[in-house]
C-alpha cells in the first residue's frame, strides 16, 4: 500500500512538472509581435491594468448597466455574437460589434474608417445614445470621485482623473488584447504539422483560387479600408448607408471598414449589421458574387465550389482561431 501511494505522489510530481515546463506565459505567445504605440501613450502594466478595469466596469455607461465588455465579451472573440449590440435601456445599436482583438494593428477605427486613433475611438460608444449614452462631462466627475481610479491617475499620469486618463487608459487595454498566435500563426513561422491536410488545402483555396486576399491578406486579414462589398444591391431607405454618412460623398454609400478575419468562428453573425449567421451564409454571398450594387468591389465575382472545397475552406477559417488572450 505505501508503495502503491508513493508511486502515486511521484506521478502527480512528475504531471506537475511536465506540467510547469509545458505551459508558457502570455508573454510568450506574443513574444516577437511589435505593437503600435503612439508617443503620447507608451504602454505600461499598471495603465494596462487601469484600462481593464474600466473596460469591464458598468458605471461608464449612464444607467449603469453596459460596460465596453458588454459588447466586446472575451471569451466571444471579444464580440457579443449578436446580430445587433444592446445598449442602455435596452436599445439596439446600429450596428454589429467587431472584435477589437489585434485593434494595436488598425490604421483607422470603427466600421466607417474615419478615426485615425484608438484614443478617439474610446469616446464614441461612451456618448453614442444607444450605447453607453454618457455625457463625457459628467462622466468623468464621477469617475474622478472614485478613490480608486483618482489614485490610479495620480500615480500613472500624475494629474487628477480626466478624459486623457480615461481615454489613454482604455486604448492602452485594447492594445494589449493580441491574438496572432493561432496554429495558421505557427504553420507560417516553419511548423508544417501545425495545419490539417484541410485546413491547409482551404488556405491554398483563399489565397490562391479565391480572391480573398484581396480584400483580407495575411497577416492581419484586412486591408483596413471601407468597402462596397455587395451586401445589398442598393441603399435606399436604409439608415445605414456605411461611410456615407461621414463625408456626404456618394461614392461612399455601402462602404464599411473590411473587418479581420481571425477568430471568424468565434465572431458570428457576419456582416456590419450581422444579418449573415454562419459562414456558410457568407461563402453562399461571395459564390454568387455579391449583389450587385454599383460601387460593389470589382473583386467580389461568382465562383463555385465542390462540398470538399466548402469544407476546406471552412477548415481554415479555424485555423484562424487563437484564444491564447484568455490566458
């Protein structure tokens, strides 16, 4: 019987090391990848760690009940999987939530591409009405009279809680949040057994039969421009008329920001207005070669595919996938 129980301790031991030695730090994952980083804000761990505590804290919106997590859950790619976001009050948003997953990367922000900054960003769903419905003014008085975030700004940005901190902390957050480690990430880097046969014949199909990458090359799968991508044949009568409602320019009706394709099975439904639940909606809308609509991108053409293809081609959508965030 002690024999019998010492070689029981001695496994879990060993478990336990094989354990230790097999594991690896979030820093690891990441390890190599240069994040972008304005001058104004350098990332730091303790504003990182500002920044997620307000990212996941409800009272930023006005009624207390919608936190930037609320839209942007992590174990859902950092989406709600909704077709439409709930905001205060229970209102539904205008549009679909992106992941902000790798946001570090983008070159503009939000769906119609026109702010050049994350520290911008963090403003506009904190005041848009059927989201956090805040005034920023009033906000910020009360995030000031918080012990904890006002300590917070004294010893991070030696001032006193202020939209700088609010916005500096947040966007900081965001930036950290990286997800460029999936095993397409570790087949690219040399590891051949990384990827299926499936998954590899499906990247061959998007990259070489398809005209995905014209729109969503690797590494980030975007081009990060707005485009026309043939959802609906016209826009009349929808309030949503994409980047048009920045500029008025009519060359811009339909026109949303080309979203990343990592995590793509994590992050349903498709679409700015998420009116395609699954990927095969999405393949079904490219195959027939969108709908048409005048200023539809002059990629967006027919083609077919086999019911192995399909599959392949969805096999590698997964291999996209990269949760090592969530450690």
């Amino acid at each position: 019987m002690k024999t019998l129980r010492f070689s029981s301790l001695l496994f879990s031991v060993l478990l336990l090391a094989f354990i230790l030695i097999k594991c690896k730090s979030p820093a690891e994952f990441t390890a190599g990848i240069v994040v972008p980083t304005p001058i104004d804000n350098p990332q730091t761990d303790a504003k990182i760690a500002l920044g997620k505590k307000l990212f996941f804290d409800k009272r930023l919106s006005l009624d207390g009940t919608v936190a930037c997590a609320t839209c942007h859950v992590p174990s859902k790619g950092f989406t709600d999987q909704l077709a439409l976001s709930i905001g205060i009050n229970g209102q539904t948003t205008e549009r679909n939530a992106p992941s902000i997953l790798n946001s570090a990367f983008l070159k503009t922000a939000m769906f119609d591409a026109h702010l050049s900054t994350l520290e911008l960003q963090v403003i506009v769903p904190i005041q848009e009405k059927t989201e956090m419905g805040h005034n920023m003014k009033d906000l910020i008085k009360q995030l000031r009279a918080i012990p904890e975030y006002q300590q917070a700004a004294k010893d991070i940005f030696q001032r006193d809680f202020d939209a700088w901190v609010l916005t500096r902390s947040i966007s900081a957050y965001e930036r950290s949040l990286l997800s460029m480690n999936s095993r397409f990430d570790q087949f690219q880097k040399g590891n051949k057994q990384a990827m299926t046969a499936d998954e590899k014949a499906g990247w061959k199909l998007f990259s070489e039969k398809l005209y995905c990458t014209k729109c969503h090359p690797a590494p980030y799968f975007t081009t990060h421009v707005a485009e026309n991508n043939g959802l609906y044949a016209t826009y009349e009568g929808k309030s949503d008329q994409g980047r048009f409602r920045i500029h008025h320019d009519s060359l811009d009706i339909g026109k949303f920001k080309v979203p990343s394709l990592r995590n793509l099975p994590l992050t349903f439904p498709y679409m700015h207005d998420g009116s395609l639940p699954n990927l095969d909606d999405v393949i079904d809308h490219y195959a027939k070669g969108g709908n048409k609509h005048p200023l539809q991108h002059a990629a967006v053409v027919p083609f077919q595919l086999s019911l192995k293809e399909r599959m392949q081609l969805k096999s590698f959508f997964h291999a996209l996938v990269d949760t090592t965030y969530l450690h």
